[in-house]
C-alpha cells in the first residue's frame, strides 16, 4: 500500500491548456479518501503552486521551488527550506549580466526580474503570479533565495548549464525544469531531498511513496521513490530511469497510476 504520492505540476498533472481533468481530480479524491497523502513537487514558487492546490482541494504540505521549501498549505508554516548559497548566487549574477541572460530570483515568494520584457511576462502568465521589477538584482542577493531561473533559447541553456557547473556546481544544483527553463538551488534543493523529508514527516517508508514527472527536475525524486513513474510525454532520459511509465498529460496518465497503484480499478 502506497501512502505518498508527490505529483510534478506542469506537463504532469496539468494538461497543455493548463487544467486539471475531472476524471484526474475524482481519482485524486479517492485516494485520499484511502488514507494516501497526495502532495505536489513542483519548480513553481509556493502562490503559483497553492493555486493548483487548492484546485485539488489538497490539504498537505506541499513542495515548491524544485524541492527547495516544504511548507503547510493553511497557516504556511515552513517545514523545510534551503537557499541558494550566497557566493553561488553572486557567481550567477555576475554571469548572468556579463552573457545578457534574462535570470529571475524568487525571494520572499516574489519573482524580481531586472526589467520587464517578453520573457518576464510570458513566465508571469504560465505561473498566474505577477513579476517585480528591480533594476539593481544585486541588491537583492544578500536576502535568502529560494531559486534563481534563466530563460533562454534551449540549446543557449544548455552552454550555460556546461559553463556554471565549474562555477557553482560544487555549491548549488542546476537543473532544467522546461527545454528553455535552467533553474539553479541549494544542493539540498531538489524533489528528492523534499520527497524524502515529507515521506519521514507523514511517518511512511520511501518504498511507499509514488512520484510522477515529465522532465529531467524530476529525476532525483523518480530515483528517490519506491515507485518512479515518467509520463508518456515525458523525456526519454526520464523513461529510461523510471521504474513505469503511464500515459501522457492530456491522456490523464497521473490518473492512470492513481488507479493501477492506489485504486487499482485498471
């Protein structure tokens, strides 16, 4: 019997319009009505993702910023929190502006972006959370960051990826959550880190608990859970780890496993 199941959001949970489907939510409530936890793990910033939670009528902590904050959905208590160390985030800053990529930093659970362009308001419109502007981003690195993101052109991010991991690799985890999406952490910042704190916070066992996620953010807690699900529209290098692979986001896949693993009605 399965007691946790941690759920990434986007190209998850969520289908290409961005919804979740009736017949994901009835699943979702049925496993709770089972006793099981269901939480999210998620890149989003902790506003975006209690947005989808309470869609889901979800009642646990939950995991935002790549597994960087577990915190209490009613009172927002924090659980656990890491922070992008100091000296790594100056590092990325300095790069940043030095190679003119757009990087946003989540602090305070705001997102300040150093002006607003199309890459600020295209985010801002897939979170549903609006942007800060301030012009002098170096300001703000002496407070806690929870997640520093660039946006650009994917195979750009990928060079960057290759050129910060000399950098801070030794100091904070990057990771890409989307093809144009690079998002730096705390090393201890991951879904795994997170899935494994929740699991021994609710009393379960990481042999019962499920995670389910698309891209390659998501390995740590696919490789962490008893059970690693990839979708079907996840990247090959997901599937390839994961231990199942379910149907695709528009094709209700989280329902799917819900229902094989939890239910077991298919």
């Amino acid at each position: 019997m399965y007691k946790l199941i941690a759920i990434d959001i986007d190209d998850t949970l969520l289908t290409d319009e961005c919804t979740v489907t009736p017949g994901t939510k009835e699943a979702l409530t049925a496993a709770m009505e089972k006793g099981v936890f269901v939480t999210l793990a998620t890149g989003r910033m902790f506003p975006s993702a209690k947005k989808i939670a309470h869609q889901i009528e979800l009642n646990v902590p939950i995991i935002t910023y790549q597994g960087s904050s577990v915190k209490t959905l009613l009172d927002e208590q924090v659980l656990y929190e890491r922070y992008v160390p100091q000296d790594a985030a100056e590092l990325l800053m300095q790069y940043c502006e030095e190679h003119n990529i757009h990087v946003q930093l989540y602090t305070d659970d705001v997102i300040y972006v150093k002006e607003d362009n199309q890459k600020a308001r295209d985010y801002s419109k897939l979170a549903n959370i609006p942007f800060v502007v301030e012009p002098d981003l170096k300001s703000l690195i002496k407070r806690p960051t929870a997640k520093m993101l660039m946006i650009d052109d994917p195979a750009r991010l990928d060079q960057v990826a290759a050129d910060l991991a000399p950098l801070i690799g030794n100091q904070a985890h990057i990771t890409k959550s989307k093809p144009h999406f690079l998002e730096v952490t705390h090393k201890e910042g991951t879904k795994g880190h997170a899935i494994a704190f929740m699991a021994e916070h609710i009393g379960c066992s990481l042999d019962e608990v499920i995670a389910i996620g698309d891209s390659w953010n998501d390995h740590e807690m696919i490789e962490t859970a008893g059970l690693g699900v990839a979708m079907g529209n996840a990247v090959q290098k997901l599937k390839d780890i994961a231990q199942y692979v379910t149907k695709s986001n528009n094709d209700e896949g989280v329902r799917h496993v819900i229902e094989k693993f939890i239910l077991q009605t298919v």
